[in-house]
C-alpha cells in the first residue's frame, strides 16, 4: 500500500497522513484520479482509528488534494487547470473587468489596464528595428547583396557561423566559457526548452523543479507526457536534500532551475548551493537545464557574476539557454542553447525536424544588435528603469511582504492572510489592475499559494505603475477576504 510506505507517524497522526498525502502526490507516486484505501481498510494499515484517517482525508480535501464521491470513496484530485495569462483575455484585460460604474477602468470602461501580470519588460525601450533594416539593406553594394540573398537561403539547422559567434558573445555574459561551435541558436528560449525535453527526455521521465517555477515547463511536460516533480526550497533555491529523495525515490532524468532570477519570487541560487546541487545531480547522472532568462538585468555588466552558472560547474550535464527576447524585444525570437558538446547533434536535428531552421534575417538581427553594441546600451538602458520602478515598488508597498531585486524586471508580493493569490489577483482585477496569481507558478496539488507576481514592465509610464502599485496598496490596507 503506497501510503503507508509515505506515513512518517508523529502528532497529530491526522496531519501526518494528510502530509504523506502531499508526497506522494507532489512526488507523482499518486496520480490524479487514483482511489485511496477505504478510511477502515487505511485505518487498518496503519494502525490509526478510522476517525485519523477521516480527519485526514477531510483535511487533503481542503487542501486540494483528494475529492470525496459519495458511494465511490476519495480519490487524487485533477491538476489544477492552468492559467494561461498569454491569452487575449489575461494579457489586454479580459471582458470582464468592470467598467466606469464599478469604479475602475477595463475594456470597454474610459480608463486603461494596468498589466502587471505580463513580463514585457520596458518595450519602449526597445530597440530601433527600422534602423536596424536600413542598416542592413544599406550596407555596401555586393556585401549587402550577397549577404541578404544568404539570408534567404536555407541554412544548417543550428545556425551561421557568425550568428553562432555573436551568440557565443551573448552567453559569456552569463559566465559561461562558449565558443561559436558550442551552441545552437533556436527560435525563443521556449523552442530551446522544448527542443531540450523532446530530445533528451522520453514518455515517463521525471523532471525536477520547484514547487513555485515556471508554468510552461508544467504545460509542456503534460504534452510531452513528462512527470513534473515539484521539489522543496528554501531562500536559496531548491534543497539539495529534497532533490536527492525525488531522485532516489523514482528516478530524474532532469532538474531544471533559474538561478539568477527564479521566476515568480526573484531569489537567486547562491554559489555553496549551485555546488550542492550539482553533486546531487552528478550522484544521480541528472541533466540540468538551466533556464536564465532574466539573469542579465541582474549580473554584473563586466567581470564574472557573483555564483558561477550551473554550465560552468558541470558542463558535461548543463543545457544553458540565453535568451536575448527579454532585452532585445519580445519578437525577436531569438535564445542561445548551450548544451555539452556530446548532445549537440541530437539538439541539432530536433530543430532540423521541428523548424529547419530559425528564419536567418531574425538571427542576422540580433547578431548586428549584440556587434555593435546596441544590446548593451538597451540593457544598460532597462537595468536603469528596472531600478527606478523597483525604488517606486518598494516605496508604494512598504510595509509588505515586497521581495524584489535592484534592477530585476518583477516582483513577488507576499500575502498576508488569508489573501491568497488567486483572490488578490481578482480583487485586483476588478481594479482595473492585472497582477499574476501564486497559484499560476505550482507546479503540484498543494496548499493555495499566498502571493502575486508584480511585473514591473508590462506599463509604459512610471506613473501608470505608481497608479497601478497604489491601487494594490488600498486592497491590502482594506478588509480582508472572507473565508
């Protein structure tokens, strides 16, 4: 009986079976839709009375993790159905935010939404891609036409040479030692997160993450029919003690991580636990991917960043992925993948597979920008804003349970209770302010989440955001929900 391999006996007996509940589910050994043990037959097993195991079924219900059918008995409830605050209806609004009557503007009301729920960090200072056509349609006669036609071409799947070189440069920002033969550029750090998973992952492998991460790799995992192993962190990151269980209690072929800037609650991963971590991983022979895309508006602009990147202290395991979307422009579907030299060919053919290739003019865009020094001025130049709005965030909700970063693109807003996420995130909505729910970022069936992402670039204007932080500052200063 599988739970009674997870119960860990201590007082009160009823929380501690509701607690072996959660392993198992977070861990994937119970699986949604499963029944459990009938309360006697579970009583049985474990020598409690039936009124323990009553107790603490009633309690994993409350906690989302069982339903309870009359005449059936109780069983593993389904995952929590994922937002997804990229569509139309989270990104511009939604059609039913209130209008001018209720007191806050929404669509179709006269005032606008305030969208702190999406990182688009600081688009308008993106940069120039007018110039950036003309510069290349203007370059000298013969050069431009010879290279614009080999733009058209169909090109080896991991890209040209010198986009490859360019990318090289990009991701030595991020610490790591790449030289252009060491990286495939894909289209997006999501293609480079997908082409990762469905190259080296197969049907039924576990993939590590924690408990609060990036809602994607949840989606993606499903329709790859990959297990998401949410596993236990603290301050610094995941616990390397709680990812050597996951992986001795059914095996990770992955263990995927943001170290720099962990997407929602902004904390980094110091450099004694990437060490730790890495260990684990080895002991166990554990791919680690590791996706930092918001790393640069947080490292150093020249030296070596405080922590050395997981591609750094175990390369012969590390997929790196450097993004250039989140500086350079949404649509610049352009990342850096860093895998160790040995899965490169693999990597290689899913793209040929999947996309053939990214559209060459995209590359030759971001190789120009990264050249000639344009994306270091726009990074320097959205470090200074990030760092402006942090200052304002800190200011508007001080007092709050605000974790943010100097110069990082979000917040995370710590609740008190009983907010929740999710009943903050529509409270605020009716506001006319859009912020992303807790919840959103789990990646098991646990307790509701006490917390919201603030994204700090998704208004143009710093008195937009001002207006937008003052309104969630009177929802925490009024009355609480009712439970």
């Amino acid at each position: 009986m599988k739970l009674a391999d997870l119960y860990v006996p201590s007082s009160p007996k009823y929380l501690a079976l509701a607690d072996a509940v959660e392993r198992g589910v977070a861990g994937g050994l119970l699986a949604p839709g499963e029944a459990l043990p009938t309360q006697r037959e579970l009583a049985g097993a474990l020598g409690v009375t039936v009124g323990t195991v009553t107790r603490a079924y009633a309690e994993t219900a409350r906690r989302g993790l069982t339903v309870g059918i009359t005449g059936r008995g109780t069983f593993i409830a389904e995952a929590r159905p994922d937002v997804d605050i990229l569509t139309e209806d989270a990104v511009l609004g939604g059609p039913d935010l209130p209008g001018p009557a209720d007191g806050a503007a929404g669509r179709g009301g006269t005032g606008p939404v305030r969208n702190l729920g999406f990182i688009a960090p600081f688009e308008r200072l993106n940069p120039s891609l007018g110039e950036a056509l003309a510069r290349l349609a203007g370059t000298a006669k013969g050069r431009a036409a010879r290279d614009l036609c080999e733009l058209q071409r169909y090109q080896r799947p991991g890209g040209l040479e010198r986009h490859r070189a360019a990318g090289a440069r990009w991701a030595r920002r991020y610490g790591a030692a790449v030289d252009p033969d060491d990286l495939l550029i894909c289209a997006g750090s999501q293609h480079a997160l997908v082409t990762i998973l469905t190259s080296l992952c197969k049907p039924g492998d576990r993939i590590a993450t924690e408990i609060l991460g990036y809602p994607l790799l949840k989606q993606l995992a499903r329709r790859l029919r990959l297990h998401v192993v949410p596993v236990r962190s603290d301050e610094s990151g995941m616990l390397p003690d709680a990812l050597d269980a996951a992986c001795r209690s059914g095996g990770v072929a992955a263990v995927y991580l943001m170290p720099t800037c962990r997407n929602p609650t902004t904390g980094a991963v110091p450099a004694a636990r990437r060490r730790e971590l890495t260990e684990v991983c080895r002991r166990h022979d554990a791919l680690i991917i590791e996706d930092d895309v918001f790393a640069l508006s947080l490292l150093p602009e020249k030296g070596a960043p405080d922590a050395p990147p997981f591609s750094a202290l175990a390369p012969e395991r590390t997929c790196l992925i450097a993004a250039t979307s989140e500086i350079l422009g949404g649509g610049l579907r352009v990342a850096y993948l860093c895998p160790p030299q040995h899965l490169l060919p693999e990597l290689e053919r899913t793209i040929a597979y999947t996309i053939s290739m990214v559209p060459p003019l995209m590359a030759e865009l971001a190789a120009l920008w990264i050249e000639d020094g344009t994306a270091d001025r726009v990074l320097a130049a959205k470090r200074a804003e990030a760092a402006a709005r942090n200052r304002l965030a800190r200011s508007v909700l001080d007092g709050f349970g605000l974790e943010s970063r100097d110069t990082g693109f979000f917040c995370w807003l710590r609740l008190p209770r009983p907010w929740t996420g999710a009943a903050f995130a529509d409270a605020a909505r009716r506001r006319g302010v859009l912020v992303a729910e807790g919840e959103h970022f789990l990646m098991g069936h646990t307790t509701p989440e006490h917390g919201v992402r603030l994204a700090l670039g998704g208004v143009d204007e710093r008195d937009e955001l001002s207006a937008a932080l003052t309104e969630l500052a009177a929802l925490l200063h009024g009355p609480a929900p009712r439970t």
